[in-house]
C-alpha cells in the first residue's frame, strides 16, 4: 500500500458521498453481541459510539435502553442523516484519530468502524479507546477477519463500497488481542458470522467484547 496514502480523507469523502444511499438503502444487522455487550453495562451508562453514521440502528437502540450517547463521524452527511434520526443522542464530526477523552464513557462501541484504519492508526486509537473508558468500562469492537489463513490483509486495502474507494482492512484475533491486552483490556466474548449483503459482498465478522481492568 502507498504510505503517502491519507486514508482518513479517502474515507471521509468516501462516507459523505454515500451516505443518503446508506441510509436508504442499507440497515445493519444487530448480533447477539449487541445485546450482551448493554446487559452488562450499568443504567443509565454514557456510550462513545465510533462512527455512528445514520445513528441507525444502534445509537437509537442505546438511546432505548436508557443510555446517554454520544456519537462521532467522519463524514458531515453521516451527523446530519443521524441528528434527523436520533435527535436525543449528541453526534459531532470527529475523527476516530481525534478522540481526547478521558475516564468518561462506562462503554464504548465501534461496530465496522475500526477496520477502516491501517495498523499504526489501529494502535493509536486503540490508546485513545482505552484512555476514554472509565475502569471497568467496556468496549464493543467489530469488523472483518480474513477469510481464510495466510491471506496477506495488506494485499487489496483498497475497495470499492457502493460506487465509492475506501481504505478496509481485515484484523486477526492474534492482532486485535495484541494490541488491546497490554493496554488493560479483558475479552469476555468474542462471535463470528458469516455475513453477506449486496453492498458490502460476504463479510467474516468477527465482534469481540473487552472490559477494562485497569
């Protein structure tokens, strides 16, 4: 991959090109996960949640179960399609690279949001993560792993999303559980499917839910 490529303006301009057809035409699917990962959270908790696009439908969702959100997103059309949406949570443009909280979410949840960073921003954000969860806090994480082993996952980053080039990368277990347990994160649960959908093709989804223990 060409390291003088800026991922997080391809990106951006990527989303804010997409985003009406996205929300008009695609909804995604809620794991299990989903649903273990707000079961153990405390009432009333305050989520971070990573590029919440059209707010639909987990920062909705959230928002149900009595949570305060706040979302972040790239992508300018993502905020305004997900304000529309979502008007009790707080959603502001904001790169996942930006964030500076700290102690200050009870969880945070990145569904499909992190796979679009290369691995020095993967690590660097996994840091600002980490930093922003109180202790105990809990982090929801789910992206693509690769389909099958020995696959070079820095071959063919760049792909094409209804009509639009955007840096994706797949992660490895190996890789994620690397990286976030010497920061203080515990695995309590990881899930895999097989997903398959017209805009995005066949997905090997991997979601993983980690507690921070110090």
């Amino acid at each position: 991959m060409n390291r003088d490529l800026d991922i997080i303006s391809l990106n951006k301009k990527a989303w804010n090109r997409v985003a009406k057809k996205y929300e008009t035409d695609y909804l995604p699917k809620v794991s299990s996960l989903f649903d273990f990962f707000c079961s153990q959270l405390p009432t009333g908790s305050f989520i971070l949640d990573l590029g919440s696009g059209t707010g639909l439908p987990y920062a909705k969702k959230f928002i149900k179960k009595g949570f305060k959100v706040l979302g972040i997103d790239i992508s300018s059309q993502m905020i305004k399609i997900a304000q529309r949406n979502v008007p009790d949570a707080e959603f502001i443009e904001k790169s996942m690279t930006e964030l500076d909280y700290e102690n200050k979410f009870n969880g945070v949840f990145s569904s499909y949001t992190m796979l679009l960073l290369d691995p020095p921003l993967f690590k660097d954000v996994s840091k600002r993560v980490v930093q922003s969860l109180k202790k105990e806090g809990l982090f929801y994480l789910s992206l693509n792993e690769p389909w099958e082993e020995n696959i070079d996952v820095d071959g063919e980053v760049i792909i094409e999303i209804m009509g639009e080039k955007m840096y994706s990368r797949a992660y490895t277990e190996e890789e994620i559980l690397d990286t976030f347990s010497p920061l203080g994160l515990k695995c309590l649960k990881i899930y895999r499917k097989k997903l398959s959908s017209e805009e995005f093709g066949i997905e090997h989804m991997m979601a993983l839910v980690f507690e921070k223990i110090v």
